[in-house]
C-alpha cells in the first residue's frame, strides 16, 4: 500500500510539474495574441488621420495613427491591451474623437504593421519610442499628454509614466502584475516560480509623480476589480477612481455616458490643475 501511494505521489509530482513546464513554455502565447491584418482605420469613422512610421531604441519600425482633434488642448498616447490591434481600438478613439482629444495609438511589435517579436522589455521600448515621436517629431509638450492604458497596457503605461514627465496617466482595467494574474486563472499552480514576465504595475504606479484615474469594472471577468482599488491605495496623490459596468472587454461601451462623464470630470480637473499652476507661476 505504502509502494502505491508512493507511486501515485511520484505521477502527480511529475505531472504537476510537466505541466508547470507547458505553461511556462507557452506563456508568450497566452499573454500576447497579436493580429497582424488591419482591416479598418480611422477614416472609416469619417476621422482624419496621420498614419506613422517610427523607430525605436532597438531598431525596429512601428506603426501608429494619429488623431486630431479640433482645438485639443491634452493628446493621449493609447496602450492598447494584449489583443488584436490598432484597428481593433477603433471605438475608443471615437470616445476620445469626440471629446475633444488628439489621440496617438501604436501598435507594439509584432502587433499589426510593426516589426519584430512581442517581449516585455520591447513593449517598454515601444511605448518609450510613441512618448518620443510625439515630443520630438510632433512636438506635443509633455505637460500636454495624457498616457493611457487598458488591460496589458495599462501596465506599459504606467511603466513610461514612472520615467518620462507627462500631465497625467488613466489606467484601465490593468493588473497588480502579471503574477497575480496569473495566479488568478492557475490558483493551483505555483505561479511566481514559473512567471517569464513581470510587468509589476502596482510598483510602477507607486513611482508615478503626476495625477493617476484608474478606471474599473466589478464585472470585469478577467482582471478582479479588487486590483484597481490595490492600484489606487499604492498610488500617490492627486488620484480619482471611477467605477463602470461591463465587461472586461466592452466595458467602456457598456457604461456609455457613465465612462464618458468620468473622462469629462478627469479633463475638467487637469485643466484646473494647469490654471492654478499657470498662476502660481505667474504670482
């Protein structure tokens, strides 16, 4: 009896662990789900806009769109989440259209027309290089961006915002890191040993000078709603959160009015914070 059980436990231990060994190998698989194919652009949604072409630290070519918007005083550089591309963001960059925002959204490398192959530290060259192209090439003052990010991108974000000066960073949907996550979907795996990535989120976000809105959804079925309100405790002052429905996926368009009076109250109050600080100035 005691050969059996020794046995049985032999077979589960390497079973356990073959599999910890298949999910190690295949994470690059399940983080990332680029699309390459672009089927619409913004023209499609009657918007004029500015196809580019950018290079990053490592040398490769990326490809964005920028949309502007009649007399915007704030621009958004766009993270987009794990999936799709661009062309799939079409909706938000409507919401951002009418509102009164220049939007630049990029795909990573390997997504849509960009070159290479998807890694964690290239997502932080990639947004690095977005950040650059429109400082440098477009010449939009940094206390003019706003940075945003949704779901995987909301970690990339907040990485580039824990480095560079920007006016204020939204959060959307995005983990603590990419271990919780993960320990989320394989609680019986032991998730830390075997994680490739780390996109730490909650401790860039601690590092990040400028004001913070993190946007979240309690019926979000993919990142618990309990990382946003983490996310927000670890951040620093000025900060708003701002509660929606829906989805992980379609919240933003579920809570209709909802997600856009959250933007409405966040731009109102970026605006009061660069009057005041015009007159301090001044004074």
């Amino acid at each position: 009896m005691k050969m059996m059980l020794l046995y049985i436990g032999v077979v589960l231990f390497i079973a356990y662990w073959g599999w910890g060994m298949i999910l190690y190998i295949m994470q690059p698989k399940f983080l990332y789900s680029p699309v390459r194919e672009i089927l619409y652009t913004p023209a499609d949604l009657d918007l004029d806009f500015e196809e580019v072409f950018f290079k990053t630290k490592d040398g490769l070519h990326l490809n964005g769109w920028y949309v502007p918007a009649e007399n915007s005083e704030f621009t958004v550089l766009f993270c987009h989440g794990n999936g799709g591309n661009i062309y799939h963001c079409l909706d938000t960059l409507n919401i951002f259209y009418n509102l009164g925002l220049n939007c630049f959204i990029f795909d990573y490398r390997g997504y849509g027309k960009s070159q290479g192959k998807t890694t964690e530290e290239g997502t932080y060259l990639d947004v690095r290089a977005a950040y650059n192209w429109l400082t440098k090439t477009k010449k939009v003052p940094a206390d003019n961006i706003i940075v945003f990010g949704r779901s995987l991108g909301g970690s990339i974000a907040a990485q580039l915002a824990s480095k560079v000066k920007i006016n204020s960073l939204v959060v959307e949907a995005s983990f603590t890191s990419y271990a919780d996550i993960g320990k989320k979907f394989y609680p019986y795996m032991p998730v830390r040993p075997f994680a490739r990535f780390s996109y730490r989120t909650i401790d860039y976000i601690k590092n990040v000078p400028c004001p913070v809105m993190f946007i979240y959804s309690r019926n979000d079925e993919v990142v618990p709603f309990e990382f946003g309100l983490e996310l927000y405790e670890a951040a620093n002052e000025p900060k708003e959160f701002m509660e929606i429905i829906g989805s992980h996926n379609d919240g933003f368009l579920v809570s209709g009015e909802t997600y856009k009076k959250a933007w409405t109250k966040w731009l109102t109050f970026l605006k009061e914070c660069k009057s005041e600080s015009k007159r301090y100035v001044a004074s």
